[in-house]
C-alpha cells in the first residue's frame, strides 16, 4: 500500500490511518474546534462488515453515512437533498422554505439521497447496512474502469431508494473548497490510493453533545487505531495537490 503514496503521506499517522483503512480497521478523523468540533469513526466502505457496522452504531453513535466523490456522484446524476427540496415543485412549497436553512458550520450541506441495497429487507440492521454500505465501496473501487451508462445501470441495479444509509457527496474542490469530515476523509482515501467511498459515524459523549477530541483521542488509544486531527490531513493535501 505505501508505495502508491505520494509524498505527502510520509507522515506516520497518515500513513498509518491508510494501511489501517485498507485493512478494514477504523480510524478516528476530528475535523477542528471553529467548525463542528466532532470526532467521526471513519471505515472504507468496501470493507464494511456488519461487525464494524455494529462498533460505529455502538461506540460512535451518531449518524451512520457513507461519503463519495465529487466525480462519482456527477458520473451517476444523484442529486444532493437540498435540491430535491428545492426542486421539489409547486404542489410542495414547504420543501423550499426548508431548503433555505443553512448549517451553522457550514456554507452548505453535503446531503445527499437515502439509498437500500435491493437484497436488504428493512435496511436497518448490521447485516442490511453493511451489505448497502459494502456495495457502495464496491461501487466506487470499480467506478474508474466503468463507463457512465455502465455505472449507472449497475447503481440502479443494486441501490433501491429511499432507504436508510443517507449519502454525502464531496466537495468537487475537496479540501480547497470545504474541510467537512466528508472531505477530510475523501482526500485521505484519495491521497492513499484507496477507494474513494468512505462511511462515517460522529462519536458522541455522556453528557448530550459530542465527545471531547481528548476522549476520543483516549478512546483511539485504548483500541491501537489512528487519531488524526483535520489539519493535518489538510497540511498534507495541500502539498499532495499542488
């Protein structure tokens, strides 16, 4: 694995929190205290099994998505959930006025549709999501050697929507347009070689709001997995991208 790394990726962590992505292990992604604030369990979504599906439900608690590229998702014509709401016609105008809300962290949102794979039956449980989120990764390993019509037969295929892993697209700049867990952990797959789908879960705490960087960090530890910290995957991008 490290010899398709770049340069940039000489650092230890990030070399690291790669090898351990590519081996089906989690690593904890914290993106900054002037945006969120918020430590996410990160895995490749190729690698997803219900078990880790279970360790993120579990150990993180929050909302369990799955992240794709920029270019994925214009290859396959999905649509982020804001313009759907926008979009969604005259019979529904309450959809536009909700439309208009803006994430206090952030400029925008990266949410996009909810998906199933066909073979779940609610789409609920470990084994459901982890068979959705599995076929993603797949999907995304895959996508450079398809062509688009053959990519987007094969998603229509296998994804049924609505369903019950929400989607979060990247930003088309990455890290130089927005620094969201989404795209801290798109450029680490990216700048590792990786498949470019990853799936993410906020880690929460005891008290109602998110856990502490220091106990996430703790948690980290306690387990031998990678704690990185979002500027230095941004530190690493910039070089890697210039």
């Amino acid at each position: 694995m490290q010899s398709l790394v770049r340069p940039a990726l000489r650092s230890p962590a990030l070399l690291r929190a790669v090898d351990a992505l590519a081996a089906g292990e989690p690593v904890l992604i914290y993106d900054a205290p002037d945006r969120e604030g918020e430590t996410d369990l990160v895995i490749l979504s190729e690698r997803a099994t219900p078990e880790l599906i279970r360790l993120l439900r579990r150990d993180a608690g929050g909302l369990l998505c799955a992240a794709i590229s920029s270019e994925l998702r214009l290859q396959l014509g999905l649509p982020f959930f804001e313009e759907l709401l926008t979009y969604g016609g005259p019979e529904f105008p309450i959809a536009r006025e909700l439309a208009k809300y803006r994430p206090r962290y952030d400029r925008r949102s990266a949410f996009g549709i909810t998906v199933n794979h066909r073979t779940n039956f609610t789409g609920v449980p470990d084994n459901d999501r982890a068979q959705t989120v599995r076929a993603l990764g797949e999907l995304a390993r895959d996508a450079p050697g398809l062509g688009r019509e053959e990519l987007i037969a094969r998603f229509s295929s296998e994804f049924a929507a609505p369903g019950h892993l929400p989607l979060l697209y990247a930003a088309p700049g990455l890290l130089g347009e927005r620094k969201g867990h989404t795209e801290l952990a798109i450029s680490l797959a990216r700048m590792g070689g990786l498949s470019e789908s990853v799936t993410v879960c906020e880690m929460l705490g005891d008290s109602g709001g998110p856990r502490s960087p220091e106990a996430a960090e703790e948690y980290a530890g306690a387990h031998g997995w990678v704690f990185l910290e979002g500027r230095a995957i941004v530190e690493a991008w910039r070089t890697w991208s210039a």
